[in-house]
C-alpha cells in the first residue's frame, strides 16, 4: 500500500521557495503481539464413492458389480511447528476379481517438515529475527529523527511563522525604504520647496524607523529561525544517511532470508543442512525444537506403509505395520509387518497365504550421497511355483515360506552429475531345496559352497549439462534359488538390465525418451521357472512450443492380465504405439481445446478377448468453452482384421451457479460386419452445499465387449460426496 505524500511551502526570509515533501518511508514501530497457536490444526478432506457398473469391462464378465469407497485425508500440525500425515481409506465390493482393502497409514516425512519450515521463510518477518536487534534500534532512531524532521518542517510551515515571515518583510522593505528617503534628504534647494519636502521626507523616514524598531523581537525571531534551519539541514542528512545504512542491513538480511530458502530447497545432506541453518541463529518460530533430529529422520510410517529400499532386498513392498529411517551422518532403517500387496498383483483375490517382512539397515553416509549399507531381512514369502513339490511321494505338505537374507550395498557418489550403486546379496535357499538337502533357513544361508542363491546388482545415474543428457542403467544377476522380498519368481538363473536416455532438443521444446529393457517386467503371475531372452523396446518423443499444438508420440510394451483358472492367472504383454496432437487456443471470446490421437496395438488375438486386439484406435475430441458452458463433442474409430467400430458422442456441461453444475451427452456406436447400432446416454450433477460438502452424481448408458467380440450395454453409475475442511 502506497502512503500518503503531505506537500507544504513556505518561504525563506531570501525570498527562494522550497518544496518539501513529507513521505513516511518506514511503517513505525509496533509492539510484537504473541498469537495464540492451537496445539492441533488439521485440515484435510473426506470423500466417499458408491460405484456401479452392470457389466465390467474385463476379458471374463461379470455382472452388477457395485463397490463402496470410503477415504480421508488428514493433514495434522502439532503446535504449529510438527507436521503429521493420516490417511485412512477402504474399499468394499461384490466382485470376485477384487479384494476388499482397507488401510491406515499414519506418517512423518522429512520432505514434509522441509515444506513447512520453507513456508515459514517465505512468511518470515526480518525483524522477528535475534540477531536482528540492531537493525530494530536503528529503525527506531530513524522514527524519533522522523518525528523531529515532522516537527521542525511543522514549524517552518505552520501559520504563526508564515504570518511572522511576511511581517518580517514588510519591515524590512520599511527599512529599506526608509534608507531611501534619509538619502534624499540633502538635495538642492527647488523653487523654494526644499524646506517643504524635506520636512516631509524627514517626517516618513522618522514614521518608518519607528515602525521597524517597534517590534523588538525580529532580532530574536531571526535568530531562532537561523538556528532551527540548520538543525532542520543537520536532520534532514544524518536521517538520509541512517535510512541509507538501514536499506543495506535490510537487504544483507533479505540476502540471509534467501540463503535459508535455499539450504532449506536444495540441500540433499541433512547434516550440512543443519550446520548452516545453526550458523543462521534464527529464532524459535523458524526452527522448533528437536529440529535436528526431525531433519534427521526421513520418515517414519505406521499402519499401511512403503517399504523401498534396495534392489534385491525390498523394493516397492506395501506392509501393514511400522517403517523407519533415520540418516543424520549415518543411516539405520528398518521395517516389520505383513505384507498386504505389491503393486502388480493388489487387484487379484486369489487365495495367497499370509506373508510378513522384517528387514534391518545399518550403514554409514548419506543415502542420497556416498554411503554403504547392510541389510538383513527375513520374514515369510509366498513362492509361485506351480511345478514343484514338497515331496517325491506325493505326499503334499505345508510349504515353508520363510526366507532369509544379507545384502551389502554401496553408493558413490563420483560428483554432481553421475553416481553409481552396487549391491551383492545371498538368501537362504527355497523350501523345495532345504528339503532335499536337509538344510536349516540359516545354514542355508550362510553356506558359502553353493552359489545359486546369490545375486549382484549394479545400477547408475549420468548427467551431461552441456548436451543435458540423463541416462539411467541397471545390472542384475540372481542365482536359480535367490530369494528377495523384490523377486517374486525362482527357479531359474536370470540376467535382468535397463538402460534408459533422456535427451532434449531446440532448447529442450523436443525431449525424447528411449529405453531397453530385458527381464525387467517380474510378476507373480509367471511361471516359476520363467525367463526371457526378448528386450523390450520403448520410445518416446514429445513436442512443446508456446502456441503451438503439444504433439506426443510413443512405442512401448503393454501388459494385459489374463486369467486361465480359478489359482491361474497370466500377463501378455505386446507392443503399442501411440501418438496424440493436443492444442489450446483462443477464437474470439470463446476458448478451445481439440485433441487428436491414434493408438495402434500389436497384440494377438490369443493374448486378448477383447475388441481392440491388433486394432488400430483414432480419437478426435473438441472442447468449447464458453462463459458457463462447456461443449464436448467427438469421433471414434477402432479397426482390425475382423470389423470396424466407429462412435461419436458429444454433450454439454453448464455451470448454473458456484454451486450447481448440470451435464449430459448422447453417444452413437457402429459395428460393422455385425450391422450393430447402439445409441447411449450419459448424464451427471454436482451440487456444493455450503457447511455440508460437494456432492456428484453421474449415470452412464455405454457398451463393453461381449461374447463373440460383440458389444454388449453397459450401465454405470456413481454417487461421491466430498468435504474438504
């Protein structure tokens, strides 16, 4: 906010006018006044989804699927310094395909305690600061100087002293007019009118110096105004000169606000981190107490958690239980729980038997830096083998699960751009090998005459500025009876790799993305003794130029999930290639978004029942936003060896107020050879009540592949409601 400029003159006893401007530069000092923090602020939101779907569009039906879904966030500050993060959701259905999930997870990170303490600089008033005492007194001196430059200029410019200044003047233009007519005096004599006029003049001098000497006080007045115009002059610099020396210690401090900013952004080691943040002296409301040890600690999880640590020993492993790590100079981590699901095989509700992880680290350094880490796991891991038997008899027996492990690992990093990660580690064997050799889970282990239940990893980063190329590799060899927690397959000698490029061109407007891969793809649903000698092939180009239209193209594998019994399941995977034109433009007062974008998948029939195998898919879609209304229109087209689909839709979406939004649409399909013409709906509403929440509410009348690659009608619905506080 600009302050308010006050403009007054006044007039100099030598006749010069001066403009003196009048602007308050500095906010005055105000007393810090404590603001009341609660111990607990929680903010967050709630959400919950009952979903329908009458068919599921899946290559094995099912019908009149319904699924509940009840969720929440909750974002915890402790005194306003300690952040906390509560999650909790579950999810409840009728399908067979589905498990029903239900999780907490209640957590500490330390990149969420760096958000805050970074919020807090941002919001951070320098003169809150300890070591900032001595800028705070030198505002104040430049207050009390303010008020007496306020004062003196009052003084100059008040009505009393202008009304004093133009009598002073009229007196001395009586002075000097009465010099005038005393020189007059001895003239000739004229016609006789000598004695006449000088009587005369004499009479006006007489009366003029009579009026000057009346008043006795000029002599005291133009001395009291010499005396304050100089200590007016004398103020008016020293004040210029300390408001110069506070600029410079205000922006050193704004330097130091930006220094903290920084340590706080981009510091990857958490104990030089500390040791500049100490060197700071900032006050309590910036740094809390325990903040070492809170930086120190890179998170700690209860209830669902992640568990991701090294390459052969837990990667990617969600537990329901307690995880930890603690990385100050040096590191110790570790993880206890059961194991709920991995990311590829959460959705199958298959029988599996209960499997549960513990894992130690300890080691020196930083993770993000140089360090070498030991771990040792052990716990119980469900082994899909479906061709070994406990047995030579037949007998079937209980397998036995449990597995054991030690890992040593290593990071380097060589400078700033490039780092390298290496790691060997050896398992007890299976159960199927301790039973024939009549060995124990840790004697297993630990024998040093069997190498098949070993393995090595090595994996690295690169950077090049000067072309700003990124390349990212990995190495592993695991042993036929190598066991991990990262490793859902035994029973075979494998060689897995990745090599990965990211390079940019034209001032990084094009980036393009290649990989190759081999073995890279584990899933529990292959084979036990499964191994691949095929690489896999991926790239990707994107384009981005300001007003030009987003171009995407891509060839990658794809997977799909096939279930060939009731305990049976595999994934195909097949190439696809894809490509999509996107551009946001502005045609009078309307704004436009058109989007154009064609897949082709390379997939057999064998692999896929559904209607898009070795298909090739187009989509042209364009959206129209006016005020309040949004227009959505599109065409389709998904053609193989067998038939052709073609589809068109198109709806619209008003917004009536803040809090009511009304939709809807019509769709057409066409399926050639089968002379099938389907016409469907869809429609929805959101309504944000105020105090209460949002609730939307969507139905759709749509088609999934069926029987004999027909499309069969599909009917979905869906109710949320969502709170955010």
């Amino acid at each position: 906010m600009k302050m308010p400029v006050l403009v007054l003159l006044y007039e100099e006893p030598r006749g010069d006018t001066r403009l003196v401007a009048i602007k308050r530069k500095l906010p005055p000092a105000q007393p810090v006044v404590p603001v009341h923090k609660p111990f607990l602020s929680i903010h967050g939101n709630v959400m919950y989804d009952f979903y329908y779907q009458s068919h599921t569009d899946t290559p094995y039906l099912e019908k009149d699927i319904h699924q509940h879904t009840v969720q929440t966030t909750l974002d915890i500050l402790v005194k306003d310094r300690y952040p906390l993060h509560l999650t909790f959701n579950t999810s409840k259905g009728n399908s067979y395909l589905f498990r029903d999930i239900t999780g907490v997870n209640f957590r500490y990170t330390q990149q969420d305690f760096r958000q805050l303490l970074l919020a807090k600089a941002r919001d951070w008033d320098a003169g809150k600061r300890k070591q900032l005492q001595e800028l705070e007194k030198m505002k104040l001196k430049l207050d009390e100087q303010w008020d007496a430059l306020n004062k003196l200029r009052y003084w100059f410019n008040s009505p009393v002293q202008l009304q004093r200044m133009v009598e002073q003047k009229e007196r001395a233009y009586r002075r000097r007019l009465a010099d005038s007519l005393q020189q007059l005096l001895p003239v000739q004599d004229v016609d006789g009118y000598k004695a006449a006029l000088s009587g005369v003049l004499q009479k006006k001098a007489d009366s003029l110096k009579n009026a000057v000497a009346a008043d006795s006080s000029e002599a005291r007045f133009l001395a009291q105004y010499e005396e304050k115009k100089k200590k007016l002059d004398s103020l008016e610099k020293s004040f210029a000169a300390l408001e110069k020396l506070y600029a410079k210690q205000q922006k050193a401090y704004s330097a130091k606000k930006g220094y903290l900013m920084d340590v706080l952004q981009r510091s990857k080691n958490p104990r030089q981190m500390m040791q500049d943040l100490e060197s700071m002296n900032l006050p309590d409301s910036i740094l809390p107490k325990g903040y070492k040890t809170l930086l120190a600690v890179k998170s700690v999880g209860i209830g669902r958690t992640m568990v991701d640590y090294s390459e052969l020993t837990a990667k990617n492993i969600s537990i329901t239980g307690v995880q930890a790590e603690f990385n100050p100079s040096y590191y110790i981590a570790f993880a206890t729980g059961a194991v709920d699901y991995r990311f590829r095989d959460f959705i199958v509700n298959d029988n599996r038997v209960r499997q549960y992880l513990n894992i130690v680290r300890a080691g020196v350094g930083q993770r993000d830096g140089n360090n070498v880490i030991l771990s040792f796991y052990t716990g119980k891991k469900q082994v899909y083998n479906f061709n070994t038997t406990t047995s030579g008899t037949g007998v079937v027996e209980a397998p036995d699960y449990r597995i054991m492990g030690l890992s040593l690992e290593g990071r380097w990093q060589i400078n700033r751009n490039n780092y390298l990660i290496g790691e060997v580690a050896k398992s007890s064997l299976p159960y199927y090998e301790r039973k024939l050799n009549h060995d124990g889970l840790g004697s297993s282990m630990t024998s040093l005459g069997d190498r098949s239940n070993e393995a090595y990893a090595v994996s690295g980063f690169s950077f090049v500025p000067l072309t700003k190329t990124r390349i990212n590799a990995m190495f592993k060899r695991m042993g036929a009876n190598f066991q991990s927690f990262s490793l859902y397959a035994t029973g075979s000698a494998q060689n897995a790799w990745m090599v990965k490029v990211d390079q940019p061109f034209f001032q990084q407007q094009l980036m393009i993305t290649g990989s190759l891969k081999q073995n890279v793809y584990t899933s529990v649903f292959e084979h036990s003794s499964y191994r691949s000698s095929t690489v896999f092939k991926s790239i990707q180009a994107t384009f981005r130029r300001k007003k030009w239209p987003v171009v995407s193209v891509g060839y990658y594998p794809t997977s799909q999930l096939m279930k060939l019994s009731d305990d049976r399941f595999v994934e195909n995977l097949f190439y696809t290639m894809s490509g999509t034109a996107s551009y946001y433009y502005q045609s009078g007062r309307a704004t436009m978004n058109t989007i154009f974008s064609g897949t082709r998948f390379y997939n057999r029939q064998v692999d896929s029942n559904f209607v898009y195998f070795n298909s090739t898919n187009l989509l042209l879609n364009h959206t129209v936003f006016i005020g309040k209304f949004t227009l959505n229109g599109g065409l389709s087209s998904a053609t193989n060896q067998d038939y052709a689909l073609y589809g068109a839709d198109g709806g619209v979406q008003y917004k009536v107020t803040n809090w009511l939004e009304i939709g809807g649409g019509v769709k057409y399909n066409y399926q050639t050879v089968y002379q099938l013409k389907q016409t469907g709906y869809s429609a929805n509403t959101r309504i944000n009540i105020p105090k209460v929440g949002e609730i939307a509410l969507m139905a759709d009348k749509g088609f999934v592949p069926g029987v004999n690659r027909q499309l069969v009608s599909n009917e979905t619905g869906r109710l949320t409601y969502t709170k955010v506080f």
